[in-house]
C-alpha cells in the first residue's frame, strides 16, 4: 500500500518529477515529462504497478522501515533521508539534477556510523504499471526496454534479478557512498552517458543556492515562502516555460471517492497566479518564459482560449480511464488527460489578463503580441461576458452565471483600460469603460443577496462559494465596503470547517450536487488562504495571521501541501504537491508581512 500523501517528498528537475515516501520507496515517476506514463505507479495501485525502494534490508514479510529523519539539504530539492538502526545509521540521498540530456534520478547511501545491511529494489513497469519491460545487460549496463521507451540502470553495487525485479543486496560502513542511477532514453538511440552522480550532486546544489539567490521577499516566513518558491519552480517545464498544476493524477479530492483527476496540465489559472507569485518574489525569467509559452499557446486562435494546455501548448487532453489500477487507497477511476480542457471559465480571462498586467507593472519587457493578445481577449469578453459558464471549479454540472466569472471579466476589462491608459496599447477606451461599468452594475445587481448582506455563487442561487473571497483583493469592490464583509462573514459562517478551514461549496454528501459529482471533498487550502487575505484587508490581522499560522501547520515535514485538508481524518488529500496551495501561502505571507500582523 502506498502512504499517506503527506508522507511523500517531491524531487524534480524541471521537467519531471518523482515522489519519495518515508521508507525510500519512489512510488510515482514519469518519464520523460510530466505527462508521460509513469515507469513507478505503486502510488495508484500496488508494488506490482512499479517502485524502487532503497532502504536498510528488512525481511520480506516487514513492513519496510522508515527513515528517523529526512530534510531537504537546505534551500534545494535534494532530499536527504536517515535510518537509524540495530547496526548503525545510514543516509540516502535522492535528487534529480537539472537536465541537459538524459532524465536521471540519483539516489547515493551513505554510511555514517556501524555497518548497515541495505537493499534497493527496482521493479520498472511501464505505461502506468501495465507493460513488463525486457530487462537485460548491454556492456555491463542493466537496461529496460518497453516500446519507445528505455530506462537505464547504472550503479557498482552488485545486483540480480527475480521475479522480475532487480536487486542489490550490500551492506554500508563509515564513509561507504554508493551510487545508484535510472536514466531515461528512447529506446531506438544509443545509450545515455554514464551518470557521475557525485558531480551532478555538486552542479545540482549549485543550481538550487543560485537560485534561491534571487528571492527578494525577507520577512518572518522566509522559510515557507522559499519552500513553496522551489515547489513552485519544480513544478515549471523548463523547455516551455509551461507550469503544471501538479506532478500527479488521481490522488483524490475524496478518499474512497470518485473526485480523481489528471492535474499535469498548465492551466491559465494556476500558471497565472503561479506567475504573479514569481514576479512580487522577484522571479522575472520564470515569467518571461510563462508570457512566451502562453503566446504559443494560444497563438493562432486566441478568442478560443482553453482552460488548460499541454505543457509544450498542446490542445488536445483527451481523459480516459485507467481500469488496470484501482486507484490511490481504492479510490478509483483513475485517469489521466482532462476532459475539462474544453470548458468555458470565463474567469479565465481575467486571471490571463491580471498576469500580464503585472508583468508590465513590474517592468517586464514589453511584448507587442502580449498587448495584441489582451485586447482580443477583451474583444471576446465583450460579445460572451453574460453568458453562463463552468466557473473557477469546473463543474461537470449545468453552466450557470458564476458571480465569480463575471468578476474577472471586470478584472480583465479593467486592467486592459489601465494598459491603454498607460499609453501602451490603443483601444475603444469610452466604450470599454461603459463595459467595465455594465459589468460591475450586473454583479452587484444580479450575484448580490440583499437580505443576508452577501454575494452568491451565481445568480439567483443561494449558495456561498469561496471564489466570491476575491472580489476585495481584485479591486471590485473595497475592503471596507459593508457588502465584501458580509460575504466573508457569510463564507465563514456556512462554508467553515469545525477546524476553520473553508470550503470551496456547499457538496451534496453523497447525491450529485451543484458540481455535478456524488460525494464530498476536503477543505480546499486556496481558499482558507484567501479567508486569511481577507481578514487583514478588514483590519482583523490577529484573526488574519492565526488562521494563517494554522494553514502553515498542516504542511509535511518537508513544507508541502496538497490541494485540500480532509477535516475527518486529518490528513492530506488531492493531487501533490499542489501549486494552487502554494501559490496564495506566498501570497499571504507578502500581505501579512506588509501588514507587520505576525509575532514575534
């Protein structure tokens, strides 16, 4: 069984990336990209879907023991893990050096006191679990071969094969360091170089101090803002410039549960918000190359703009099921592509266009296509902004008008007046103003409950949904004003937790509900984050930083968080790591941190 998604450290190097559990059991890898199929799917099934462990030998029948400590090896993605045991205490550590050819994840043992009986465990199963590669020796190399695909394996530690798996058996003193390596390479080219797992530890360090360097936020969080910076960065293809929502599919919004999706995609959303983070850190490469990769993007049929891309621009995701793997703790389908990708969100927009005015507010190069880009994007609002939509969470139900929706509409036609007024681009600037005005009239006229003091979901509904949280730090109406603190009260009371923590919408328990899927979901971290904003935009900072202190506990011991905070059984939930939980951290420890509402 695989472990709790908590229990997982993330290494990566910008292309790919593999999740490592506490006993040194690699349990998710996809190689060469993100997207590809996964060589190690033990995280969505059984050890018979693919793994690696690395660990202290144990018997067979034992639960693999697991490490007394690990930690990242400071401000990098290195993940260093110790046992401690009868014998002595021995470390792995386990990286993905950033790549200029083959993909190689490295996991070097150390000895560092007595001697340590270890054993690593390999078993490759292709095509997410289902395909059995030819493991054979080719000059003293073991390699896998499935297809298209072939994976190398280099280490001097002596192996063997058995029931289809590979072993090594060995035993580590003081000082001892051995090496273990899989490379990647299409199976019709020459094999990959010999991995030199000591230099490339080396050049991998370097990469993550220089870095980290550039990170120009220094207050009291520095810590949980740095390491969601890197998870951030690991999450970005370096080749595109193209930003993941996360390195996983089908880790479960639900335990058990049918809430199961395919997040390595690039969704304008998340990479947006993603890039807003980076620029107000000081990252201005990482959004340059986010801007080029959207221009790509969408070039070609820009009124058509898609929720999600691929992670090079491609279209097409088309979402099927994978019936083979019963899915992480049972919780099945699993899938991979996303049939969301055709949806209309027409939030969307105004997310793209928020990104790109922040790019020019923060004096990123102007790029004429990008202003081009804006002003078609608003030619498109202004014929479709009032028409129903999937909203912000994509809901596989009706269309519905998503207050939510119609707000970054605003927020798109707001920002594209202020490019125009800055000079930088040219535009009907009367006519949109009476746009931007129609707008915000028809939200407050049409998503507004005037007998509880709040916004709703969508027009006419009822429900709260934690999206109507933005509407104060987008500019559409003032913290002060009594109708954004009724919503926040609103929010708080009804969509709260017993923790605190808030959810998206109100679920249906069981039948299907506003969403269009049975079941329930967990407090969804984005949105507690965005209650924290709040609250110090309406002078409550105290209440702004505990809840804020309160998110920041639920992190792993490595820093990271999932999408969402299952109440019940307290634990992590969704896919992970997850850029939309990371991104709005930083984002309230900047506010707070302005704010000067922290201890200490």
């Amino acid at each position: 069984m695989a472990g709790r998604i908590e229990d997982y450290a993330l290494i990566g190097d910008m292309q790919t990336a593999a999740l490592v559990c506490r006993d040194g059991t690699v349990d998710w890898l996809c190689l060469p990209r993100f997207d590809s199929h996964a060589i190690f799917a033990g995280l969505l099934g059984t050890e018979e879907h693919g793994f690696w462990r690395l660990g202290p030998a144990h018997a067979s029948d034992a639960q693999p023991p697991t490490a007394a400590r690990r930690g990242y090896r400071g401000d990098s993605l290195i993940l260093e893990s110790e046992w401690d045991t009868p014998r002595g205490t021995v470390r792995v550590t386990d990286f993905m050096p950033p790549r200029d050819g083959a993909p190689q994840l490295i996991r070097i043992v150390e000895g560092v006191s007595g001697r340590v009986p270890m054993r690593s465990t390999l078993r490759m199963r292709f095509s997410y679990g289902r395909v059995v590669p030819w493991v054979h020796k080719h000059e003293g190399r073991t390699v896998a071969v499935a297809g298209p695909d072939s994976v190398w394996f280099d280490t001097t530690a002596e192996t063997y094969g058995k029931s289809l798996t590979t072993y090594a058996d060995f035993t580590v003193a003081p000082g001892d360091r051995i090496a273990f390596t899989i490379s990647w390479e299409p199976s019709h080219k020459q094999p990959p170089p010999l991995p030199e797992p000591e230099q490339s530890l080396e050049a991998t360090e370097e990469f993550w101090r220089e870095w980290v360097e550039h990170c120009t936020y220094h207050g009291p969080y520095r810590e949980a803002v740095i390491r969601s910076l890197i998870t951030l960065k690991a999450l970005t293809y370096a080749p595109t410039g193209g930003i993941v929502a996360a390195p996983t599919t089908s880790l479960p919004e639900d335990i058990g549960g049918v809430r199961n999706w395919d997040y390595r995609y690039t969704w304008l959303r998340d990479a947006a918000i993603t890039l807003s983070s980076l620029l107000r850190t000081g990252y201005r490469e990482e959004a340059r190359a986010w801007r080029e990769w959207l221009l790509r993007a969408v070039a070609g049929d820009p009124e058509n703009l898609q929720i999600m891309y691929g992670i090079a621009g491609e279209r097409e995701l088309g979402e099927a099921e994978l019936d083979w793997l019963p899915g992480y703790e049972n919780s099945g389908p699993v899938r991979v592509g996303n049939g969301a990708a055709h949806q209309l969100q027409l939030d969307v927009y105004g997310e793209v266009t928020e990104a790109l005015h922040l790019g020019h507010m923060t004096g990123l190069a102007r790029n004429d296509y990008a202003s081009l880009l804006q002003l078609k994007l608003i030619r498109y609002l202004e014929r479709h902004w009032d028409e129903p939509d999937e909203g912000i969470w994509e809901v596989r139900g009706p269309r519905r008008h998503f207050v939510h929706s119609k707000v970054m509409a605003w927020v798109a036609v707001d920002r594209t007046i202020k490019l125009i007024e800055s000079g930088d681009a040219d535009g009907p600037l009367e006519r949109w103003r009476e746009l931007r005005d129609d707008i915000h009239r028809d939200v407050c006229e049409k998503g507004y409950d005037k007998e509880r003091n709040t916004f709703t979901q969508s027009y006419g509904s009822k429900e709260l949904d934690a999206s109507l949280l933005l509407i104060p730090q987008m500019g559409f109406l003032p913290p002060d004003d009594k109708r954004v603190i009724g919503t926040i009260e609103a929010i708080q009371r009804e969509l709260s937790t017993t923790d605190g923590f808030i959810l998206r919408y109100p679920t249906s328990g069981g039948a299907e509900g506003v969403d269009g899927l049975p079941g329930d979901e967990g407090a969804f971290l984005a949105c507690s984050f965005w209650m924290a904003d709040d609250l110090a935009m309406i002078g409550r900072v105290d209440e702004a930083r505990k809840l804020f202190e309160k998110l920041l506990s639920l992190r792993n011991d490595l820093g990271l968080l999932a999408e969402e905070w299952d109440p019940r059984l307290k634990r992590q939930v969704g896919n992970f790591p997850q850029a939309f939980s990371h991104v709005p951290l930083i984002d309230t420890a900047l506010r707070l941190t302005a704010s000067g509402a922290y201890g200490g």
